[in-house]
C-alpha cells in the first residue's frame, strides 16, 4: 500500500476473471458515531490511484462504494486517512451479492494530522523531515532526530498540544532510529 504498510499483499498469479460485485458500507468515527469523509477503503496489493484498482474514498456521509469486486474471499481490506489509526480487516468475502463492510475508525488526537502541534522540543530542533513533528505523523518512515548538548542522560522532550481534552487510553512509540542515526539512537528500555 505504501511505506508503512509493514505486512504487504501481492499476487502475481494470473487470476481467472470472476463475476463482479459492490463492495460498499460506511465509515464511522468509532468514539464520536460521525461519519468520516475522506477515508481511503481498498483492498490489499490493489489500492492505487488506477481507476481498475480496488480502493474508493468516503463521502461527506462516510458512505463508500467499490462498484466492481471479483467475487472471492481478500485477505485484507485497508481503511485508513491520516489523522486516523489504519485498520486492516482480515479475510473479508465478497460473494455473488457483493458485500457491505461498515466500519469505526479511531482518530489519532495525538498525531500533527488528527490536530496536535508541537509547541516545544529539545534543541536543536532540526527541519523535516527529521524534526519533532515527525515524531507525531503516525508514518514509521519518519521520525525525529535530535542531539542533546550538555546533557548527560540524552534525554529529548517534546510538548504536544492536542486539539482538545481527551482522554489517553493508550500511547505508542516507534524505538527505532532514524534520519541517518546509528541504531544507539534508538529509543531504549
């Protein structure tokens, strides 16, 4: 799919043609019950910009629709925007009457596209993309780099500003080094 898509899905094999069918549902914000506009659907190792592909955006209602899906069964369907966490659906049919597929997305509060600006970090503060707020993009394929003059520990600090009060349920760090540093600049235990 794309640079953070860590478990690709590809087949080669010439497949035989397949009566068709629709592929449609609506995507919903998980916390809030809204619709979501603008959210990508598409099924695995065919979502591109090709009109042939398998992949199509919600509108203002959240409402999608593929309208011509081999029938069979698809190991993954991806529902992603940024700002929201990616979803992947696992082995999802799509039989002679096509499929309807509704889904709850959860919005990242805490990422730079779900709303959240950092307002400070550690100097020195390097440009993108290997500044702080690449450490708050939700893509494994960026990150923030940093050195910490005088300080002994190493230690890097960040102040996010969220978009609004929430509460936290859960937080994740990718630890791996990027920009070029060497893996001692990894996050440790």
């Amino acid at each position: 799919d794309d640079g953070n898509d860590v478990e690709p899905v590809q087949d080669t094999h010439v497949q035989p043609v397949a009566p068709s069918a629709p592929v449609t549902g609506r995507v919903t914000d998980l916390d809030a019950g809204t619709p979501v506009a603008g959210i990508r659907v598409g099924f695995g190792g065919h979502i591109s910009d090709l009109a042939s592909d398998l992949v199509a955006s919600t509108d203002a209602n959240g409402d999608y629709a593929i309208p011509a899906v081999p029938q069979g069964t698809y190991s993954q369907l991806i529902v992603e925007k940024a700002g929201y966490d990616r979803l992947v659906l696992q082995n999802v049919v799509v039989g002679a009457g096509g499929a309807t597929v509704d889904v709850a997305v959860r919005r990242d509060w805490a990422s730079t596209d779900g709303g959240a600006g950092v307002v400070s970090a550690s100097a020195p503060v390097y440009a993108p993309p290997c500044g702080p707020g690449n450490a708050f993009d939700q893509s494994q394929g960026t990150g923030w780099s940093s050195t910490s003059p005088g300080s002994t520990s190493g230690a890097k600090q960040a102040t996010v500003r969220l978009p609004q009060a929430i509460d936290i349920t859960a937080l994740a760090v990718d630890p791996g080094a990027i920009c070029g540093d060497d893996d001692t600049a990894s996050v440790g235990p």
